[in-house]
C-alpha cells in the first residue's frame, strides 16, 4: 500500500475537502451550530485562520491558514470532526458507537491541496464560492447561507452578484464532477 504524505508547511494555507461518510446525508447543515461550536473548540486549543468556507449537506470545504510555527493541520481536523461527532450523536440518541467507541459520520480521510499563491487562492476560494450552485442547490452564490462569500461580500471583495449567473468559469477539483 502507499504510503500517503501530506505537505505539512509551518504557517501554510490550505484547500481542504472534507466529507460525510454517508454522502446522502444532510447532518452538516442539520446540525450546522454543532459543527460552528466543533470549530471553535478546536480554534481555542489550535489556533488556526478560516481563510473562505461552505458548508453543504454532505461535505464541506476549507481553505485554512496556520500559525507560523505550525503545521498541525491533521491535529486540527482531528478535533473537529471528533467535537462534531459528539455533537450529532448527543442530539440523535439511537446513533450507537463503533466497537472503538467512535462514531461513523465522517469519512476517514480528507482532501488537502496546499495554496502556492494568489491565484491558486482566489481560485480555491472561487471554487468553494460557487460550490452551492454546482450542487444544484441554490442559483446564485450569495443564496446559500452557509459560505462565506457573505463575508467576501461585506468586505467588498466580491460584488453582491458575483457567480449570480451559474455560468462562472470554476475550477473541478476536491470531489468527482456531477
């Protein structure tokens, strides 16, 4: 078997695809205060920056900046998605634990790709912008409530329509195209 390396850079920025084990299921959006208190814990014991986010029901994408003289983002992911199982199978009392105590939700791995510059930046962040309407979830960018991109908006770096026409140009990469 191969043995898969990741690029740990101290203080790097990161795309990251995380996804459900059950891709039909919808726990993401269902239990989104869950996920939002899973990443805060985690911030307050492993600092770390959310650069731009979406969360969609089955999966959600990242882009992460670290500390300096840090490059634990395995650390980090590992602590989310361990707060976040306790979450749902603290709200869903029938969820039962594996034979390691553990619970199901996600999937074991996760996609990384380690943003080289600015344009590599914009693009992750535009993919993960445009990553609703790709789904066929909502039309504009700007309709999902779960993105970022109402931040991008509010900060003025992108325009209250930017992706409103479902025909922006976006990069596939992080999950299989549909």
């Amino acid at each position: 078997m191969v043995q898969y390396r990741r690029n740990l850079i101290p203080g790097g920025t990161f795309f990251f695809t995380v996804a459900l084990a059950d891709r039909r299921s919808t726990l993401l959006i269902d239990h989104i205060a869950g996920l939002r208190s899973a990443f805060q814990k985690a911030r307050l014991d492993k600092p770390f920056r959310v650069d731009a986010m979406v969360v969609l029901p089955d999966h959600l994408h990242v882009i992460m900046t670290l500390p300096e003289a840090d490059a634990d983002f395995p650390g980090r992911w590992k602590a989310i998605k361990a707060a976040f199982s306790r979450s749902v199978a603290a709200a869903i009392p029938t969820l039962r634990p594996n034979r390691r105590g553990g619970y199901r939700i996600w999937q074991s791995r996760y996609w990384e790709h380690t943003v080289r510059d600015d344009a590599d930046f914009e693009r992750c962040a535009n993919y993960i912008h445009f990553n609703p309407v790709k789904h066929g979830l909502v039309s504009a960018p700007r309709a999902w409530p779960y993105s970022s991109i109402h931040r991008y908006i509010r900060e003025g770096i992108l325009p209250t329509d930017w992706g409103g026409d479902g025909g922006h140009n976006c990069i596939g990469f992080g999950e299989p195209r549909e």
